[in-house]
C-alpha cells in the first residue's frame, strides 16, 4: 500500500532536505505548497495585504495537492507532503481528511533552534539552491515562527511521529 508521508515543521528547520531524501528512498512524488504558490501565484502576489492573499491562495493549492496525491496514492506511488500545517488545528483537520480517505500516513518532525533556521533561511535566499522555492522576508520567518505549534505528547503518540534531528543539529 502507498503511503503519505507528512513534513511538519517550522520554517528552515530542513523538512525540504528531508523530503528530498524521502522522496529518493520511497521513489516518491513531493508536493510541496511552497512551489506551487510559487509558480501559480508569485507574479499576481500584491505589496500589501500579503497574510490574506496567501491564505485564500494556500487553501485552494491544498485541495489540489491533495486531490493530486490521493491520485499518486491509487496509483501506488507514495507521496511526500510539505504542506505547512504549522499549527494543531490545521494537522488535526488533515488528520481526519486522511483518516476519511483510509490513506496510510507516515508522520516527519524537523525541528531546529530558531536563530539557526534564521540564519538557514537567510542562506538560502541568498544561495537560492535545491530547496529554495520562494524568498523568505524576515518579518515573514518571525511571524510563521511564532505561529508554529510542535506537537504534542498526545499528537505525537496517536500519530507515531517521527523526530528527525535537523542536518547540523546533533
């Protein structure tokens, strides 16, 4: 049976590193929010207003990006979802849509110190590398940073969560 597996995290801690990797060992198909926002969206992205316009956007990109992996899924190919969810609510409201579907899921936590996923996510809008899909402004990293909610002994429990030590982060 194919499986999804779920990258949860805060910005920079490494899940686009790790969904690489996963993606390699499970000859996998990645659907990652951030590219699709990207491609779909970036040139209509307004100077004002930014926290709504994404998230009426963010919203339709996850309807797709699930209709897309429930299809890979019946097809026998597993996926590897970075899809934000950076808050419980919105993972519990996947959780159960998942549950719904009867999809085996496979949880992944990446988590590092924040002033090293600052300085990651600085690199990496410099560098604009292999995981670089959209810049990260400042004031955006400290605002998704402040809005991420790690889970919790129940969560992690009932979802078997996997904890991965983010690369350069013993």
């Amino acid at each position: 049976m194919a499986r999804a597996h779920l990258l949860i995290g805060p910005v920079g801690a490494g899940k686009s590193t790790l969904a690489l990797r996963l993606c390699r060992e499970h000859q996998a198909l990645r659907l990652t929010l951030d590219d699709w926002m990207t491609r779909l969206f970036r040139p209509d992205r307004p100077d004002a207003g930014v926290v709504e316009w994404y998230v009426e956007r963010a919203e339709r990109c996850l309807e797709q990006i699930w209709r897309v992996a429930q299809d890979a899924l019946a097809a026998g190919t597993d996926v590897v979802l970075e899809i934000g969810l950076i808050q419980r609510r919105d993972r519990e409201a996947f959780y159960r849509r998942v549950d719904e579907a009867g999809v085996a899921l496979v949880v992944h936590l990446v988590d590092a110190p924040r002033e090293l996923r600052r300085e990651r996510v600085a690199q990496r809008n410099l560098e604009r590398g292999q995981t670089f899909s959209m810049e990260v402004p400042p004031p955006f990293f400290e605002l998704a940073s402040d809005l991420w909610e790690p889970p919790d002994e129940l969560e992690q429990r009932e979802r078997a969560i996997h904890v991965w030590s983010a690369p350069g982060v013993p």
